[in-house]
C-alpha cells in the first residue's frame, strides 16, 4: 500500500507542477499582449482641442436678430484646433456700437485671438477686461456693432473657410 500512496502523491505533485507551468504561461502570455498593446498606442497621448471658448454674444446696434445669426453661424463651424461653445445672446440696448468688437474675458488672449481671426476682426479692436462674477465662465464677448462687417461674414461664409 505504500507504493499506492507514493505514487498518488506523485501524481498529485506532477498535476500540481503542470498547473504552476501552465499558470506561468498563461501570465507570461498576457504580460507580453499588454505590452504590445501598450506600444501600439493604447497609452498614446489623445490630442483635443487647442482653445475652448464659451462665448457671449451682444447686438449693440445692429440689425434685430443678428446675434442669434452669428451664434448659428458660429455653431455650424468647425474650426480646426477651437471649440466654439455660445452660452448667451442678447439685444444690448443701453449703448449703440459703431464697430464690431470683442472683449477678453480671462487672461488667455490665444483663443480670443483666434476667435477674432475667424471673425476678421482686427486684433487691435480686441479689449481686454475681466468679469468681476464671471459665473457663465465666458471666455469672449463679441459686441456687434452697425458696422457692416458682421453682414459681410453672414452673406459669404464660403469665402472664409
């Protein structure tokens, strides 16, 4: 009998060491598939936009309606490297505006640059000034002024792109 238990041991301890090796190979396997996934770009770095702005929009004199105009046409394009996202639109009546302007509401003057390239509006009527409760997180206030500038965008928006 005790051939019997020696060779039951021995066939448990040889089932046991297959298991280890087929363990160890199922491991290694996973670790080499890991690592060529890894290389092959599931850990590549996934580029977004460069400038997400959050934008206002005032008709400051303009005719009725503009604003909600320009926000369609903003929201249509697809500018490469910009996210253009309108958080408000609204007739501004306290003031008339003879030119079209944008205001910089944070510190970033890339996008709102951008932003005034898309638009053709010089970079010298680009302001800057900071909104003390800036709860709506804008980025740019565009002011529409009863320049004819807005017109000509809205009019030939095949030409810019």
């Amino acid at each position: 009998m005790s051939k019997d238990k020696s060779i039951k041991k021995s066939s448990y301890r040889q089932l046991f060491e297959f298991s280890l090796i087929a363990t160890a190979i199922v491991v290694l396997v996973f670790l080499v598939m890991y690592t060529v996934q890894l290389n092959n770009g599931i850990a590549k770095e996934i580029k977004g936009p460069q400038h997400y702005l959050r934008i206002e929009i005032l008709n400051a004199g303009a005719e009725n309606g503009l604003e909600e105009k320009l926000s369609a046409y903003l929201q249509e394009l697809e500018p490469e490297d910009m996210v253009l996202d309108i958080i408000l639109t609204s007739r501004f009546s306290l003031q008339p505006s003879k030119e079209t302007f944008i205001i910089n509401r944070t510190k970033d003057k890339n996008g709102v640059a951008a932003l005034a390239e898309i638009l053709q509006i010089e970079k010298e009527k680009i302001q800057y000034s900071e909104l003390s409760n800036n709860k709506n997180h804008l980025n740019a206030t565009i002011v529409i002024g009863t320049d004819s500038l807005i017109y000509k965008l809205l009019e030939n928006p095949k030409e810019l792109e």
